[in-house]
C-alpha cells in the first residue's frame, strides 16, 4: 500500500489550503462557521469556498458580510442543483490550494483544526486524514440528540479509537492533498448522502490510506427536530445501502443492525394476531429495546452532565436513529434485489 507523499506537503514553506463548503439554507450557521476558520491558527495561505444550493434564506448574505468583517479570502460558487456532491465539486473546480479540506455549516470547529489536518498529513502520507466527532447542541433538543449520538447505543459513539492515529475505512468530512481528486475522481453526484464514503472507498481501491487522528476534533451540531432528524437517519440508510451495492460490497454488522431491529418487529406484528408466541416475541423485543434505550439514556446524560429533564427527548432519539436507518437501509436492498431480478438475460 503505497504512502506517497505529495510534492506540496514537504515543501520548507507551508501548504495552501482550500476549505470546501456546501451550503443551503444555512443563515443560522455561517456566522459561526466563518469565525470558527478565522480563528484558525494556520500559518499558510487560506482560500474558502462555499457552494450555496440556492438558499432561500439570507445565507449568501450574512455569508458574506462575515466574511468581509473577518477578512476571508471568500468565493462562492452556485450550485443550481442544491445537492452536496454537486455543490463540492463546484468548489474542487475554483480551488487553487494544495490541500483540500471538507468543512460543513453544521460543525464547530476548534482554532488548531486545520493545523492539525496538514501535520497528520505530512506525518502519515495518508490521502485523507480527519479526525473524531464531538456532538454538541444548543438548544434542548439538539443537545438530547448529541447525547444520543454520543451513546454507544445511538450513533457516533459505536466507534471507538484511542490516543493514536488509526487506519480506518471512512472519516467525517476529511482533509486531502488537492492530487487525491486527479487520481480518483470527483465525488460522485448520483449521490444524495454518502458521498464521502464513497470516495474513501475509491481512495482505498486506488491503494490510498485513510487515517483517523483523535487530537483533531469536529464539533457536530444535529438537527434540531425529530422529523428532520427521522429524514436524516433514513437518507444515510438509504445512500448506504446503494454506496455498498454500488461497489457490490456487504453491508456491515453495524449498519444491518437497525434493519434487523425494523424488519423482526414488523414481522412479528404481522403474526402477532394470530399467534401467541409472535405475540411474546414482540413483547420481549420491544421490551429489551426499551430497557436498553433507558439504560443508555441515563449514561450518555450523566457522562454529558445534562438535565435529568432531558431524559425522555435522549430516548426519542434512538427509535429516530434506528427506525429512520434501518427503513433506508431496507429500501436500498430492495431496490439491489428488484434490479437482480428484473435484469434481462444475456
């Protein structure tokens, strides 16, 4: 596996830096976002990207004003079809720095971030490097939601890593030398969501590495309603089912979990009806689910230092996250089976 290093990355003078955005209706976030980069404490050259999706809002407007008064090197570029891939290869077309960094309106980013992406580049020679995401919220819910996400039960938190850096399949968001793109292509805008593991994918097939570094850090804030959040966690099944069948790869342990958990109880509440022991089966399912949404509950607000009152919004968000996900992920096989089956022979 090779660990190239890219001319850019080992020149005596540091590398510069285009941060890529897609932005779409985010009038709420770009303040923060732009005094997250201004602070950053890099030394090098920093040219910023945002691809607003026809934003409905005043995005485009406080945007830039933020910009202006933080003195950003700032470029937006449209993106009329208002997806991600979309929006992000808009953005690779106008940057000019020798390393690429995905950031997104919904993180918070600390000042040392993107110093710490170009060291772990330099240092490891990977082709993408990120680092661990760190819910957080402001608002009731989305703080019950970040302690969810933070559960080992509910979303970020079934992965865990130690101190070190660690090769790893996929990264949230991602740095990359500018190179990486000539060698495996833009991201793929068939893709609604996804499209980062996509790319990890051709990255790993083009014999690149991906390296995960726990002293780089990515405040995530969530949505900030279920029904949002519901659509979120049903899109990222859905696009991850069709990512995998889309490298005719096996879905993991992980990601078959929720669709285990959705197709048994849907199952047995069909034979319930008319058969008893469907009936117990049901009960104890649901039953365990229960005690084990409450049990995590519990543990993500007390490690998290939340208000108790918090409790019932935290045990909303698991059925969100594992319901929403594992419909998708059903959907996506269906779909994967349907088209074996239809497919005319040879």
């Amino acid at each position: 596996m090779t660990t190239e290093r890219p001319p850019a990355l080992t020149r005596s003078s540091p590398p510069t830096v285009s941060v890529i955005v897609p932005m779409r209706n985010e009038a709420g976030h770009v303040a923060t976002l732009v005094r997250d980069i201004a602070a950053q404490d890099y030394v090098g050259s920093l040219q910023v990207i945002v691809a607003d999706g026809a934003s409905e809002d005043d995005s485009v407007g406080r945007l830039r004003a933020a910009a202006r008064e933080a003195g950003l090197d700032l470029t937006v570029v449209e993106n009329p079809r208002r997806l991600v891939s979309p929006g992000l290869n808009a953005c690779l077309a106008a940057a000019r720095g020798d390393v690429i960094v995905r950031m997104d309106c919904h993180a918070r980013y600390p000042h040392d971030y993107l110093r710490r992406c170009i060291l772990a580049l330099e240092e490891t020679g990977a082709w993408n490097v990120g680092g661990r995401l760190v819910p957080v919220g402001r608002t009731p819910t989305e703080r019950a939601v970040a302690c969810a996400m933070a559960s080992p039960f509910g979303g970020v938190g079934w992965t865990r890593h130690g101190s070190a850096r660690a090769e790893v399949d996929t990264v949230f968001f991602g740095a990359f030398p500018s190179w990486v793109f000539d060698r495996v292509g833009l991201f793929d805008e068939t893709l609604v969501r996804n499209q980062d593991a996509d790319l990890n994918i051709r990255i790993r097939q083009a014999g690149g590495r991906i390296v995960l570094d726990p002293a780089i850090e990515i405040r995530y804030i969530p949505r900030g309603t279920y029904r949002a959040l519901f659509r979120q966690y049903y899109e990222y099944g859905l696009w991850r089912g069709r990512v995998a069948a889309k490298h005719r790869q096996a879905p993991t342990a992980r990601t078959l979990a929720p669709l285990a958990l959705v197709s048994s109880l849907v199952a047995l509440a069909a034979l319930a009806p008319g058969v008893p022991l469907a009936r117990r089966l049901l009960a104890w399912e649901l039953g365990a689910y229960g005690l084990a949404a409450a049990s995590f509950a519990v543990s993500a607000v007390i490690r998290r230092r939340e208000s108790a009152l918090l409790l019932p919004k935290v045990l909303a968000a698991f059925p969100a996250f594992h319901l929403a996900h594992g419909i998708g992920m059903g959907q996506a096989i269906v779909e994967t089976l349907r088209r074996r089956w239809l497919r005319p022979p040879r």
